[in-house]
C-alpha cells in the first residue's frame, strides 16, 4: 500500500494551524482530526506521517491517540456511531436503545453491523444531558432525543451517504431566547 501523504494544501493548512499554537507539539490533535478526516482512521503508517510532519516523536503522537476515544487507530464500520448510555441517557432510554440496536441491527461482538456500513459504540456523556438520548455520528454531528423511528432515519440518510440535518436544540429556559 501506498505510504499516505497530505497533499500541498493540507501541508498549507497544517502550517496554519501550528501558527495558532506555540509549538508544533501543540497543534497535535487538530492534526490527527484533520488526518482522520482524510484517512479516515489513524493507522500506524498515518501517526507516522503526522508525526514526521509535526517534528515530533511517533511515541508522543500514538500516546495522544490512545488517550482519546475521539481518534480512531482503526475503522470497524463506514459510519461511527456513539450512543450516549451515561446516566441521564441511559435512565432515558438510552440502555433500551442500546439493546434494541444490538439485536435489531444484529452487531457483532465489535459492534458493527452485517453489511459494515455502521459501527455502534457505547459513549460517555456528550455534554447534551437535557435532550437525551443523545446520538453522536463521526463524533461531529449530534443527533437529540434519539427513538428508534429516529434512528432509522438516520440510518437510511447515512445510507445514501449523507450526514442527517444540524438539528438546533431550543434552550429550556425561555430567558435565554
Ligand atoms: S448523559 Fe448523555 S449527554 Fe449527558
């Protein structure tokens, strides 16, 4: 397989985002993000890359991938997607669903699904307790109140390769309209 490369513009647009920083080693998340988007898992001949390109040791950088559920060292499925089971989700529905997707959609052991187009896991809070049970696809697009008539929504949308709509949340307390 070909050893991966970022092309001149992400090479400019890395270079960018050292400037915000005041060392390179500092610019090492936002550059495994935008490696993950490209790669789309962080392999080892990707850390490699990334490290290379930052300067830094390839130890440092596979020690911040391992740290973080967000980066993802290998792909099980097309589409990631996080199922908050924490406590406000979980007592909301958020255990049922989770049981629900594991025998509807027949997981693996690994999570993922027949076809491999969808690989589910469990997720920790994710910061949107008043709205549960939350849905995190790619770890960038939120999904609220999730049920499974929802879910499956979601499922055919991604199907045809397309993230569902942002969907803005309306604050509880009528003062912060
Ligand atoms: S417990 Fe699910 S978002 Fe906080």
């Amino acid at each position: 397989m070909a050893k991966p490369t970022f092309s001149p513009e992400e090479q400019a647009q890395i270079e960018a985002i050292c400037q915000r920083y005041p060392t390179r080693q500092s610019a090492v998340m936002p550059v495994l993000w935008l490696a993950q988007e490209k790669f789309g898992e962080l392999s080892p001949p990707v850390l490699e890359l990334v490290a290379e390109t930052l300067g830094l040791p390839l130890a440092h950088v596979t020690g911040v991938v391992s740290f973080y559920t967000m980066y993802l060292p290998q792909r099980k499925g097309k589409w990631l997607l996080e199922l908050c089971t924490c406590f406000t989700c979980g007592e909301c529905g958020g255990r049922e669903l989770w049981a629900y997707i594991q025998t509807h959609l027949e997981l693996n052991a690994e999570g993922v699904t027949p076809d491999g187009l969808f690989w589910f896991r469990e997720a920790e809070c994710l910061g949107a307790c008043d709205t549960p049970p939350v849905l995190q696809i790619e770890g960038r697009r939120m999904v609220f109140s999730l049920t499974p008539e929802k879910l499956e929504k979601v499922l055919e949308s991604l199907r045809q390769g397309v993230l569902p709509p942002f969907e803005s949340v309306p604050p509880r307390n009528p003062e912060w309209t």
